[in-house]
C-alpha cells in the first residue's frame, strides 16, 4: 500500500508542477468522462430501484 501512496504522491506533485492550462485540460479530460460514468451508473441503479418497486420508467 505503501508503493501506491507513493505513486500518487508523485503524480500529484507531477500534475501540480503543471503550468495552468495543461493542468486545466488534463483534469477535463479526467473528470468529464468520470462524471458521465457516475452519472450513468445513478441511472440504472435509480431505474433497477423503481422497477422493482413496481414504478419503472420506460424509454
């Protein structure tokens, strides 16, 4: 475990030695599609809940 912490210490200090506009960029493109995963993941767990409650949405 040790080894991992030491691994995102060094991508952290990698990312935070960034000039501003890389920095910028390489957050949206890991949080956009992150988002969009979390997001769709709520979908289906909100529809699987209300479907088994005899509520389901359908499309």
């Amino acid at each position: 475990m040790a080894s991992v912490g030491e691994w995102w210490d060094s991508v952290e200090l990698w990312i935070a030695g960034l000039p501003f506009i890389p920095q910028f960029v390489l957050v949206l493109a890991v949080l956009i599609p992150v988002g969009f995963g979390i997001a769709w993941l709520l979908d289906v767990l909100v529809n699987a809940v209300l479907a088994a409650l005899g509520r389901g949405f359908e499309r």
